[in-house]
C-alpha cells in the first residue's frame, strides 16, 4: 500500500472510535463524550498531563477489539449490535444473560486484539496495558484473567466509570444510571472514585450536552497505515479478511490508467480503505443470511454508507475521502443506495470506486456462494455495464488495472520467510478465514495435530494467544 496512505495517530484513533461505537451500538461520539467523562474523573483525582491523555486514549480505543469478537457474540445473542448495546445498558432479557465461561473467551480476543491495535500505532505502554485490562474488575470478577486491584491500572477505572455514567444516565435517566454505578462499588470500580464521580455528574453531563464534545488527544506527531482501519473492520467478518487492500489496489490501477490526477488516486486508495466503516452497524446475522434479504435487513444495510458518510464529519481531515466512500454502492440507474443517484451525478472517480469494490468483492469468496474467477467477474460486471448499473468504461478500466501483477499477493513473501515458515504462513491464512483445524487440515491435506502445532508456533512467533489477533498481526506485519 502507498505510503500516502499514512494517517496520524489523531485521525486513527477517532475513526477506530467511530468504528467501536458503531459496533457496540452506540451513538457515533459516545466514546468521544466517554473520555471527556474520564479525563474529569481523573482531573478530581489527581492524575497529572500524562496520565490524562492516556485516559482519553484508552477511553476512545476501549471497543476497538470489539470487531473482532462479533461473531461470537453473534452466536450467543443473535445479534451482536444490539446484543452488546443490551449488555451495556444492562436490559439483557434474563434467558440471555451471560455467564463468564461463554463471555470470558470473547472479552480475551478483545483485549488481546486492543492491545495489539495500540503497539501496531506505536502508543505508550501504559495505554496498551490499559486496553488489555479494560474489562477487568476492582474486586477481581472481571475478564478474561480475573485480576483484581492493584495489578489494574487506576485508568481502567476512570475509563469504565465514565462510559458508565454516559451510557447508563442516557438509557436510564441520571439518578438510575448513579444508583446502578453505587450498586458496582468496590466490585467493577473503587468506592472512592464512584463517590468522586457521583458528586460532580450532573454538572459534567451538563457541559458535554451544552457543546458538542470534540476528541482532544495529546499530540502524537507520527504517522501509521490508514490499513489499521481497513483491518480493524474486517475482523467482523473472517470472509472480508483483506477486502478493502484489494478494492484500494484495484481502485488506485484503474485511475492510473484513467489518467487521473495524484490527488485523485489518493483519495480513491484512501477512500477504498474506509468505505467499509458503516459495515460495523450491522449484525453479523444479517451479513451472514442466505437466500434473499427482507426489506428490514435492507434498510440497515442501506445505512453503511451513510454511516460512513458520517465518519467524515467527526474527523473532518478525511471529509473528502469519507464521501466518496459513500458512493461506493451507487449505480447509474438509479438502483444503488443510500443516496438513490444516478448517471447524471456519479463522476469518474465515484464510478471507478463501485467498479473496484464489486470486482473485488466477486473474486472473494462468500458464505453463500464461491470465488469468481478474473474472467468470470469481469464478465459479470461488463453484463452489469450493459445494463446499465455500472460504468463501462470504469469496468473497463477496473478489468485492465486486475490484469496486472498483483501485487498484494506477493508483497509478504520477504516478510513472511524472516517470521514464519511456508507452512506456517498458509496455515495461518486458513485460520483467518475462521476455519476449523479440521477444516485446515483438509484444505492443506496435513493431519489437525500438524495444524495445532504450526497455531502453537504462529501464536509463539506473533507474541499472541487466539486466532483473531494472530490475524490482526499476520495483515500489519504483511504476513497475510
């Protein structure tokens, strides 16, 4: 990927929080108004500069694994949006309440994949630890280790405190969200810091509705991979592994090949890599369906991108790149959405965008149906031009730019061969999709116990211990 698609850590960390709200099902700056909670508490407690920005970092990163533990969420609840939105609010139904051995293997994908989100961008150590102990308890009745104070970091109460009184006041009124905040005293958090926060709530809830709160984040002057973003939301899916570094490698080939401007390809590379942002609002099980979708599930997916849309409007440095991302479902006749355009209003740029992500999207398998080869979709998608729903010359230009070396294809092999094995590296590519060791052991016609051991060595190489982070380390180090 180019490196104009670095972004700076400020830009990346309020995207992931968007992302994580969305995912939770939660207002775009619930977060965002969470560390403004936070950072008070730990003002009144007296914690110094560094010790704040911290604060708002792990407040606005806390649901940032959270992508990656959808599906088993999905599996328990039904619906991992709603479900987890539920949890928060505590009006889970009680046939659908949780006990720690169904939850405590999905809090540790999270953490472990949070954690590993803040030491691919390079934040402080603090942080990191922060993110990994997020769901740990005062009284040691947390996940996923059950550690108890003082081996969790005094952060990680100002953080839950604050998202609490946010999220808990909003559904339930202030005085019910305070009682229910007593009632986790000396249990989530210390009894002390639940008094401090009590004192000071109304006033505090007062200010951040009188004035839109903004993300203040300490100035962390260097770049990461805008990918960090793109990786982060595909997790939700194990079949989306890698799908937004294809569209934005095609998109970037096409508009070469169109002629168009440096600034251009810029924006088409980096609108490729977040246009799948509002996917994180809906449920896994309506991503999952087969067969034929009800006009219910229609309408939340008609809402993707809008909801990216309005990533552009919380960090306005990626306005440019948001919109365009949210015409990537489009089409010339009128039939895309969520802005129902046409012909008359899509400009080349746009048309290139849709050709990319369908193209790729066809040469990707599916739960419902299999991998189209390159001849196959570029046949679907000229049939498609013809009818009017795309751009022919955009197909045309998406279908040369595909001809070309792929380069996402052999880029890790340097990478891969000072890291891990061949096997390994195959081996790991399975496990991303979600399969089974059975199922790799078929694909790859070794014995499961082969396959234990090569996990075993991936998770001891990339310093991790479940699939879902391995993965999320296998795509930053180029591995996969």
């Amino acid at each position: 990927m180019q490196p104009e698609h670095n972004v700076t850590v400020e830009e990346a960390v309020q995207v992931l929080a968007m992302v994580g709200d969305l995912s939770m099902g939660q207002p775009t700056d619930q977060s965002i108004r969470s560390a403004h909670l936070a950072e008070r508490l730990a003002l009144l407690d007296g914690a110094d500069g560094g010790a704040c920005a911290h604060v708002r970092l792990v407040t606005l990163l806390r649901w940032s694994g959270c992508t990656a533990n959808a599906s088993g969420f999905s599996t328990l609840l039904g619906d991992d949006v709603g479900g987890r939105d539920a949890m928060l609010t505590q009006t889970l139904p009680p046939q659908n309440r949780l006990s720690f051995t169904s939850v405590a293997p999905l809090a540790r994908i999270h953490c472990e994949v949070s954690g590993a989100i803040a030491q691919a961008m390079g934040l402080p150590p603090e942080v990191e630890t922060g993110l990994r102990r997020v769901w740990e308890h005062y009284d040691g009745g947390g996940m996923p280790e059950r550690v108890s104070d003082p081996d969790i970091p005094r952060l990680v109460y100002y953080t839950n405190l604050g998202s609490d009184l946010e999220i808990l006041s909003r559904a339930h009124g202030l005085a019910e969200g305070l009682r229910m905040i007593a009632a986790r005293a000396d249990r989530k958090y210390p009894a002390e810091l639940a008094h401090l926060l009590a004192a000071q709530a109304e006033g505090w809830l007062q200010d951040i509705e009188a004035s839109p709160c903004a993300a203040v984040l300490p100035v962390l002057a260097y770049y990461v991979p805008l990918t960090i973003v793109a990786d982060m939301i595909e997790l939700k899916l194990p079949w989306l592994l890698g799908y937004s570094r294809r569209v934005a490698a095609l998109a970037e080939r096409a508009a070469v090949l169109a002629g168009l401007s440096a600034l251009q390809q810029r924006c088409l590379g980096r609108a490729a890599l977040i246009h799948g942002i509002g996917r994180a609002a809906v449920p896994n099980a309506v991503w999952q369906r087969a067969g034929k979708l009800g006009s219910a599930d229609w309408e939340r997916i008609r809402l993707v991108p809008y909801w990216t849309a309005r990533a552009g409007a919380q960090v306005p440095s990626l306005r440019a790149e948001a919109t365009l991302a949210s015409h990537v479902y489009e089409r010339l006749d009128g039939s895309g959405y969520h802005r129902d355009l046409d012909a008359g209003t899509l400009n080349l740029p746009q048309r290139i965008l849709g050709a990319a992500a369908a193209y790729a999207a066809l040469c990707m398998p599916r739960p419902w149906r299999a991998a189209s080869t390159a001849r196959e979709a570029a046949r679907l998608l000229t049939d498609d031009a013809a009818a009017g729903r795309f751009d022919a010359q955009a197909v045309k230009l998406v279908v040369a730019a595909a001809d070309g070396t792929d380069v996402e294809a052999v880029a890790p092999t340097a990478q891969r061969r000072k890291l891990l094995t061949e096997r390994e590296a195959a081996v790991l590519r399975r496990i991303s999709l979600g399969e089974s060791n059975k199922e790799v052991a078929r694909e790859l016609q070794i014995s499961p116990s082969t396959v234990r051991t090569h996990v075993e060595s991936i998770f001891r190489k990339l310093a991790c211990s479940t699939r879902t982070a391995a993965t999320l380390k296998g795509l930053t180090l180029g591995l996969i």
